[in-house]
C-alpha cells in the first residue's frame, strides 16, 4: 500500500517556483520521517495533496533523488530511500571539512548581528529542550550553523552544505527524540561560539568537530532501535 505523505497546502511563496516549494515539502517530511523510508510516493497522490500539477512534483522528485532521498523506478514508482550508514558518513566527513574552515573564518572576524542572532537561536534551542519539542529543536540547529557560516561571511559553504546534508539530518532527527540529546547538544554548540568570542581557532576546530562527529557515537545505537529505518 502507498503511504501518503503528511503534508498540507501553504500558501505560495512568490518568490520561488512550485517545483522548489513541493521539494522544501517532501524534503521535509522525509527529514522529519512523516514520510518514512520505504514509503511509496504518487506523482498524482502529492500533486493532489499539495494542489498542484503533476509536472513540479516531477521536477521535485528528480531534484530529491539527486539529493539521494528517493529512487524512481520504471514500472515500480518513486521510493523514499532508506538510511544509508555509508552515504551518511561521507556527508558527515565532507560537512565537517567545510564547517570546521568555516570557525576559523570566525574567529578571524564575525558579524555582531549574527552574534545576537545566535544567542536568540540558543534560547530557542533551550525552551525547546523543555518542552521536548525536538521539531523546534532540529530547526533552531540548522539555524545555528547557518548563522555561523553568514557571520564568518561564508554563506555559500552553508548552501554547499545544506545540499549535502540531508543524507545525516535523518539520523540527527533520531537523535534529539531524547532530551539528554539536545541538552547535550546545546552545550556543544555553547562551546563553539565561546570559543569564536576567544577568537580561539584551534578551540573552534576542536568543539565543531567534536560536535559533528557525536552522532558517530550514537549512531550504532540508533541503528539497533530503528532497523527498520536503515538500508
């Protein structure tokens, strides 16, 4: 039987094309895992859903297979993929490369906007915490990266980023369910922008990677809750 995706209508966004906000949609939602590995995805079901045609949801499908989120079949139809340990670990490595650069960029000189902006996303992190709003919590995390990679003046390495990403934020989604995680991961993320304030690099280094390679440490763990999940 096809699952059916959990996602709803939202208003259109002029600024970009129904092919782009119908993959923001699915992305999310396989992200999110609404839309779980395995689950089978109609053009015409999501086109339906999302009230439009069936030729952006085409290009959206293309576009997330790229990303290597599903695979389209002939006769057998669109799939979302499952957790690849392999492709996540490669994304994990080349994510780390760019973003450990981009903290010492940041301990070189750092927009105070994006300063301020940082400690609001820390507070937000933290009620999210509180209310185990591990939705919230995902969000407010790729708005801290983004934010660091902006104020280093390195927005482009986080759109290089966000492309690549999507193979770890799964398993990311899995690991915040507990709210240890992300206590846990609030501190990490303290200890990176101490260590930008100090304009320590070496320090910054340390902490992001520190930060990036976690889920590392509790990936075997996820995998053994959530087989069903993994490739």
């Amino acid at each position: 039987m096809k699952a059916k995706p959990a996602l709803l209508a939202k208003e259109t966004d002029p600024g970009v094309s129904t092919a782009m906000q119908v993959e923001r949609e699915l992305r999310e939602a396989i992200i999110s895992l609404d839309l779980k590995p395995g689950a089978r995805l109609s053009e015409q079901e999501v086109a339906d859903r999302l009230q439009v045609s069936r030729q952006p949801v085409r290009e959206a499908l293309i576009a997330l297979g790229r990303a290597h989120l599903v695979e389209t079949w002939p006769k057998r139809g669109t799939t979302v993929v499952k957790i690849s340990v392999r492709k996540m670990t490669e994304a994990r490595f080349v994510r780390e490369a760019i973003e450990t650069a981009v903290v010492q960029r940041a301990c070189a000189a750092f927009d105070p906007f994006a300063r301020r902006r940082i400690d609001a996303i820390l507070d937000r992190q933290r009620a999210a915490c509180e209310a185990n709003d591990h939705t919230l919590f995902r969000k407010q995390d790729e708005q801290f990266h983004a934010s660091i990679a902006e104020g280093a003046g390195c927005a482009l390495a986080w759109s290089v980023i966000a492309d690549i990403k999507a193979q770890v934020d799964r398993v990311c989604n899995l690991q915040i369910r507990q709210a240890s995680s992300m206590a846990e991961l609030i501190a990490q993320h303290e200890r990176i922008v101490e260590a930008i304030d100090r304009r320590d690099a070496d320090a910054a280094t340390t902490a992001m990677r520190d930060h990036l390679s976690a889920i590392l440490t509790d990936l075997p763990e996820i995998a053994l809750n959530y087989p069903e999940l993994f490739d």
